[in-house]
C-alpha cells in the first residue's frame, strides 16, 4: 500500500485516539502498515493495558540512526465550532482540517508515507518510528518506551520530534510540572462554621502562596530573554468545590502547573506550593505529571543536520513542551522540527496546509539520503 501524507492523515485521523482512551485499532493499522513495507516493529503495551506505544525500524538496528517521532493522541474534540466532523478529513482549498491534523498526526502521516521510499533506499543507518501515547496530558506514554529503547535499538544518534514549529528547528523549550491539591473537611450547615471545617478555606494558603511564587518569579526569579516570557511561571488552571451556599464545603481541589526554563526542574520549582499545601490540616499534593525542559546547542550535530535538512535555521525558543525534553533526558540528542502552527492546535476547525505537509515529505525524505 503506497500512499501520499494526506491520504495516510485522512487514515490517522479517523481513529479518535483521544488522551487517555484507547488507541490499539489505530496501532494496528500502523503496524500492519510498517510491517507489509519490510520495517522490523515491536509494539508496546503500557501499563494502563489498553493503549501501546510503537517502535519500528529500517535499516540494521544494531547500528546508530535517528529516530522519527511523534504521538498520535489527540485532545477532545468536543467544543463549539466544528463545521463537520472533527475525526472526518476534509478539504478547504489548501486547508485539511480534522483534530490531529497539526498536532500531529500531520507529521506522523508524512513520516508513514515516505516509508516505502525510505525502505527501498540502502541504509547505511537506520531509521526509527516511534510513536506515542498520552503526549497530551504530560509526555506519559514515551516514559514507557524510553525504558525499552537499549532492548530495541543501538544508542540513536537523535531524535526528531516533529511537532508544529513551521519546519524551523527548535532546540529549547521549558518543561512542566502539574500538580493537585485536595482538601478535605467536615461538612455541615453554614449557619454552623464552627462545627465544621471548610474544604475551601483550607486551600486558601495553597492559591496564595502559587499566586505569590508566581509574582516573585517574574520579578527576581531566574531569567533568559530568548524566552517569551523570560522566566519561569506558575497558574492556577482549575478548581473546584462545595456542594451548596449554605453547606460547609467537605472537598474542594486546585490544579497548578509550573513551566520552567532549561535547567530547572519543575517539581522543584512548586516546591514552596506543596509546602503551603502540606502544612494544612486535611490537604494533599499530587504532581500528575512532570515532564523536563529541552535545552540543545545551536552548534550539536544534530541541531545542525536537522537545519540542514529542513532548510532553516533554528528559531526562538518556545514555552510549550514536547517529547523531546524526555528523549534528551534520556541521552538521545533531541530536535523539536514538523509542519504546521502549534497556534491552530487545540482549536475548532484545526488545519494543516498541504503544502505544509510537503515540506515535511521533503525533510524526511532527505534524512533518508542523508543515510545512504
């Protein structure tokens, strides 16, 4: 089966592997797809037991090569705005629109597609697929493959993670810790507070004190000016509690997430938020998920290949996360470099640009002869 990147996205995104759902029926396809063009692939089952991640290979896996990259959950596609299906492809003038189809199963298409040229070509490296689960909600699902990779591969000479960055390289990015609180209290009638204890009230000290790390952190906390912002910052996203006005609240939570600069580790920097969190009676803090900050030269030789390649040169370092924090972290060598806007993701009516697609085709393609 040979088919063009948006002739495979129109297959990908009609699976609707949303974050933390199931996701085997779209890996089987892409296994049965690999494996009818010769690729050697291993797929593995997390511990969750219902979705996999994937890892396949062209070329001798005893020998260093590169690893192509890429999740293929997606967020919800449950907001107002869609003019269609948001898991049917559809086309507007250069326009595909589908959730996924920027982030990014748009690359992950490309990657498929090129496959029958990249096996037919003599690899002197190999080239790696790795696809994932769960990116969405906090890079979870590569931990899983990362532990499997000295099993899988020689140590890999580099990731490419090809997130939406309009094919421009990026090599720093913050990374993020998000963290829970919960609050337990007793309830009882409002006219009675002092038989009770109020699950709001005692996270008050929690919300102050992220409200107070963040104002302190972009006044005098670390700083680099080719961040936007320049320094690292903390939120309060989400809350919630209470039953009824006249019922002293029994629970309440509050999710606060921290992203941090390169070199900086984001459960450390919510560090005084647990704290305040821990000292009250009845409340307790649970990081969901962490995921590190990625930090490449400019002059590393992956930086500059994968420059190379795309024909850009690297651009300003961005806030979102991605993968590739975990890959270095790991000591695989990672460049952050796929089509699209990360500013259409997460949106109704979110679109990639064929003509973005193809410049993608171009970049892996050229990796493949980069190889021979």
């Amino acid at each position: 089966m040979r088919l063009t990147s948006s002739e495979m996205l129109a297959r990908l995104v009609a699976f609707p592997t949303v974050v933390g759902q199931p996701n085997g029926e779209l890996i089987a396809f892409i296994a049965a797809y690999l494996e009818g063009h010769g690729a050697a692939v291993t797929v593995l089952p997390g511990p969750e037991g219902d979705r996999s991640n994937l890892f396949a290979t062209l070329g001798d896996p005893g020998q260093p090569g590169y690893i192509l990259s890429g999740h293929v959950d997606v967020v919800p596609a449950q907001e107002a705005g869609w003019l269609a299906n948001p898991f049917a492809l559809r086309r507007d003038g250069d326009r595909l629109i589908a959730r996924g189809a920027v982030d990014m199963k748009g690359f992950v298409a490309c990657v498929l597609a090129a496959v029958p040229d990249l096996a037919a070509m003599r690899l002197r490296a190999p080239l790696h697929i790795a696809i994932t689960y769960d990116e969405e909600s906090g890079c979870r699902g590569i931990v899983h493959l990362l532990k499997r990779l000295p099993d899988l591969c020689a140590p890999p000479l580099g990731a490419i993670v090809g997130e939406p960055t309009g094919m421009q390289p990026v090599l720093r990015h913050k990374g993020k810790a998000a963290l829970r609180v919960a609050a337990k209290g007793i309830p009882g009638h409002s006219a009675r507070p002092d038989l009770g204890r109020n699950a709001i009230h005692a996270l008050v000290p929690t919300l102050v004190a992220a409200r107070a790390l963040a104002a302190e952190l972009a006044a005098t906390g670390v700083r680099d000016e080719t961040f936007a912002p320049p320094c690292h910052t903390v939120q309060v996203g989400k809350i919630g509690g209470g039953e009824a006005l006249n019922i002293i609240p029994e629970s309440a939570w509050a999710e606060i997430e921290a992203r941090v600069l390169p070199g900086a580790d984001p459960e450390q920097v919510l560090a005084p938020v647990i704290a305040a969190a821990r000292a009250e009676e009845g409340v307790t803090a649970e990081i969901l998920a962490a995921y590190p900050a990625l930090g490449m030269a400019e002059d590393d030789p992956l930086s500059r290949l994968v420059s190379e390649l795309s024909g850009h040169p690297p651009r300003a370092p961005v806030s979102f996360g991605t993968e590739a924090g975990r890959y270095q972290a790991a000591g695989v060598p990672a460049v952050v470099c796929g089509p699209g806007d990360i500013g259409r993701a997460h949106k109704p009516e979110e679109y990639i640009l064929a003509g973005e697609l193809e410049a993608a085709d171009t970049m892996i393609r050229a990796l493949g002869r980069h190889l021979t």
